[in-house]
C-alpha cells in the first residue's frame, strides 16, 4: 500500500510540483467551488496511479491544484464512499496522498441531513465531534508504520485551531455558524425516522454518509482536520417530506456562494 501510496504522489509530483498547504474535499453538490482556484492544474482521478474513480453524482473525480488567496491547496473534486463497494482503505488513499505530497492541514466538506431542531437547510455547521456507525474503520488491518501509529488518539480529531479560524472566517463573512456532531452511516439509503430517533439520543446533530474515515486517516497521518457540513435536507421524519439526492444538490447550490466565501476566508487565515 506505502508503495502505491509513493507512486501516486510522484505522478502528481511531476506534474505540479509545488508542495500544497492545506488539502479540501468538497462534498455532494459543493464542487463549484473550485471555480475559486488560481492557477490551477487539473488531473481526473482516473489518469492517477491507484485512485479510484468516482460515481456519484455531485462528485466529479477531478484533483485540483492551484493557489487560493496566495495559499498553495490540492482540491478533492468529489470522493468515494463505502456504499459505492469501495474498500476503506480506498476511500482514505486520496487523504493519504494529499499527506506525502505535504499538507499539514485538511479540511472537509459534506453535505448532510439536519437531525437537530435548531438546523434548517442551508445551514453550513462546523463539525466539532463525530459518531462512526459505518461498521468499520479505515486503520482496520495490518499498521503502515509510515503513516501514523497503531492507536492514534481522537480525543481532538477536529482540530480546535483550525475550528476558531473557522468560526472567526466565518463572523467576517457575515453569519455565526453552527456547530454540531456528524454521524456517519454506511448507506446508500437514508435513514429511517425510527433510525433518526436513535441518532439523536446517541447526540448526533447531522448524518450523512461519508467524512469520517478521512478525518480518522488524516488524524492517524498527522494531519490537522476541520470539517463543514451543508445541511441540505432535515433528516427522515423530522418533516413530512421524502428526501432525494436531486434535493441535496439543490440545496447545495443554493448556499454556494456562502460556502465559497467562508472556505475562501478560511484558507486564507490559515495560509497566514
């Protein structure tokens, strides 16, 4: 796995050699953003050693790298998840990647169902903590010593540093944001109302279906994690409404604009 790991990133190397700062995966509908990026070089994950491609709708496939406010990055133009058949370690190999190739900070984007009251859709949350009931774990299997520990902590996986750039970027812009725990489910489907009852005992505020593996390989990497999730939908039974992915993507576009200008402020604070 290191060695693949190795000649991914060397493929990207010779085609972009700059080291990038800060790594960003954008999520299900949230993909315009990169219209942001500067002098940007792009590269579909199906022409990169050992990426898996994409098959979604609302994620593209595409590694971008450029500047954003003077701050060298590597975009994530979409990701893959479990209910797509794809292994654990799969998903992660892009995190890992982005890691050789030297961010230090990372920061993660999805798109989410709304299970706390006090959400609306539209909503964009900082993820302070999350709950994983995907049934299993990117680490699980023999340790690549070269990337992390056997036991790496999450006591702090969403970093607090990166968690006030956010929530201060976040006062210029001009809205406070949120801030709430992300379950994350296997899928494909979306949960039950019965399910959405239990969530909310266990003290999730949002459930989506991705983003915690990411956030569980960069903290065994070493890299510094914060995450915003889209509230695009409220969460089964919450109101009377069926929910659809053409939805999600609506909404998501919807507060395109918002997401773009606090990632943007973001990056910039962090880049300083």
């Amino acid at each position: 796995m290191y060695s693949q790991l190795k000649t991914s990133a060397k493929y990207i190397q010779k085609i972009y050699p700059t080291i990038p700062q800060i790594g960003i995966v954008l999520g299900s509908g949230l993909g315009a953003f990169v219209n942001a990026i500067t002098n940007s070089t792009k590269i579909p994950y199906s022409e990169i050693p050992f990426f898996t491609s994409t098959t979604v709708e609302g994620h593209e496939g595409c590694l971008i790298l450029g500047e954003i406010e003077g701050v060298s990055v590597a975009v994530l133009q979409g990701r893959t998840h479990g209910y797509e058949g794809v292994p654990m370690d799969k998903i992660v190999f892009p995190i890992r990647v982005l890691s050789i190739l030297g961010i230090e900070n990372l920061i993660l984007t999805n798109a989410a169902g709304g299970i706390n009251h006090q959400f609306n859709p539209g909503d964009l949350v900082d993820i302070k903590d999350h709950i994983n009931l995907l049934g299993t774990n990117p680490l699980v299997g023999p340790n690549i010593q070269e990337l992390g520990p056997r036991f790496p902590d999450m006591t702090r996986a969403y970093n607090p540093a990166l968690r006030a750039i956010l929530k201060e970027a976040a006062k210029e812009v001009g809205f406070e944001i949120k801030a709430g725990v992300y379950c994350a489910l296997l899928g494909p489907t979306y949960e039950t109302p019965a399910e959405i009852n239990m969530l909310r005992v266990l003290g999730a505020d949002m459930v989506g279906m991705s983003t915690v593996p990411e956030v569980i390989a960069a903290n065994h990497l070493g890299v510094k994690v914060c995450g915003i999730s889209c509230i695009t939908n409220m969460a089964a039974g919450i109101k009377d409404e069926k929910l659809s992915h053409d939805d999600v993507k609506d909404q998501a576009k919807k507060v395109m604009q918002l997401f773009s200008n606090l990632l943007l402020k973001t990056i910039a604070k962090i880049g300083k």
